[in-house]
C-alpha cells in the first residue's frame, strides 16, 4: 500500500493529511488560531493534489482511482471532523456542541459520498455549500474575535455549525471547478491565516 504514496498527486494528499492531524491536535490543546492555520494549509494541499493529478498524463486508471478515495477520505479529515473537534473543544465538549459536532461529520459525508457518486454537472457546478467553506468561516470568526471580541464565541460555533451543515446539503449550485475557485481558495486561505498568524498564534 506504501507504494501508492510515490505517486506525487498521492504524496501531496497525504502532507494535507499532515496538516489536518496537526491541526487537530493543536485545537485539542487549545491553540485554536495555529489549528485553524494548519487546516487552512490542508486546503491548500487538496487543492494542489488535483492539480498535480490532472497534469500527470502517465498515471495508471488504478493510482487515480486509489488518488480519488484518499482525497476523499482526506478531505473528511480536514474540512469536517477538524471543525467538529474544535467546536467540540472550545466548547468543553458540552452536549450542544457534541450535536453540533454530529450535524457537521454527517453532512459533510453526506455530501463527499453525492459527490464521490453523482459528481458535478455538465458546466462544472456542484450542488451545495463545499465542506472548506467551513474553514473560511472558522478564520474569519477567530481572525474577528482577535481584534473585536464576539461574545459567546463558542454558541456563535455551534449555530454556525447547524447553519452550515444545511446549506452542505442544500440544493443550490456552487462552482465545483476551475482556476478562478482555485484562486479563491488560495486568497482566503492566505488571508485568513495572515489574520490569524498576526500577533502571534493565541488562543
């Protein structure tokens, strides 16, 4: 099974999965902003194994299909359970949380294994909010409550959790593809963890 990981596009999946795992344990010790960095740079990492993938011509049919399960494992890690666990975590595991946590793993499966099955439309478009829009969330309100401080940040968490999990599972098109999403991505990721890199990686 090692051998899977000499593939470059595989390789890079697993350095996001890195970064997920860090991150993970970063919030579990209350270090949330570095946390929510290291999942940022997990983005980051899926982004770049697509493309890596695409532009490898002499990939066998059985890397690209082993490729595909990885990153949607990956994916699951970073983009879902991450945010769950910090939720769980700033919260001090309380039961609002606990359901929270819950809501947010499930749809995001949910919505991997529809995409995994059913795929994007014709044009490109995919059908509900993408799991890493959590992170850009998660940024923001962090990033916010550096330098104005929201109260009850954490019952802020849990709504936007219960929030999110539904628009994951709604109906409307989003943009699944393309350069412009990847430069997106790669603009909020930046900015999000210039913000929270700024004075320091703090609670």
């Amino acid at each position: 099974m090692i051998r899977y990981l000499f593939d470059a596009a595989n390789a890079v999946t697993a350095l996001g999965l890195i970064f997920a795992m860090s991150a993970i344990y970063l919030v579990l010790v209350e270090r949330f902003d570095a946390g929510i960095c290291f999942a940022l740079w997990a983005l980051l990492a899926d982004d770049a194994d697509g493309m890596i993938a695409k532009s490898s011509p002499n990939r066998t049919a059985v890397m690209a299909q082993f490729g595909r399960a990885f990153d949607g494992l990956a994916d699951l890690i970073y983009a879902a359970v991450f945010p769950a666990i910090l939720i769980l975590s700033f919260n001090a595991f309380s039961v609002p949380a606990f359901l929270a946590a819950v809501c947010l793993v499930l749809s995001g499966a949910l919505r991997l294994s529809y995409f995994l099955t059913i795929g994007l439309d014709a044009d490109g478009f995919g059908r509900g909010l993408p799991l890493n829009n959590d992170l850009f969330v998660l940024a923001f309100l962090f990033a916010a409550n550096r330098y104005f401080p929201i109260q009850s940040l954490g019952t802020v968490l849990i709504g936007a959790a219960f929030m999110l999990s539904v628009l994951h599972l709604s109906t409307f098109r989003f943009p699944g593809t393309g350069n412009k999403l990847r430069l997106t991505n790669l603009t909020l990721a930046a900015v999000g963890s210039i913000g929270l890199l700024a004075g320091g990686l703090g609670r």
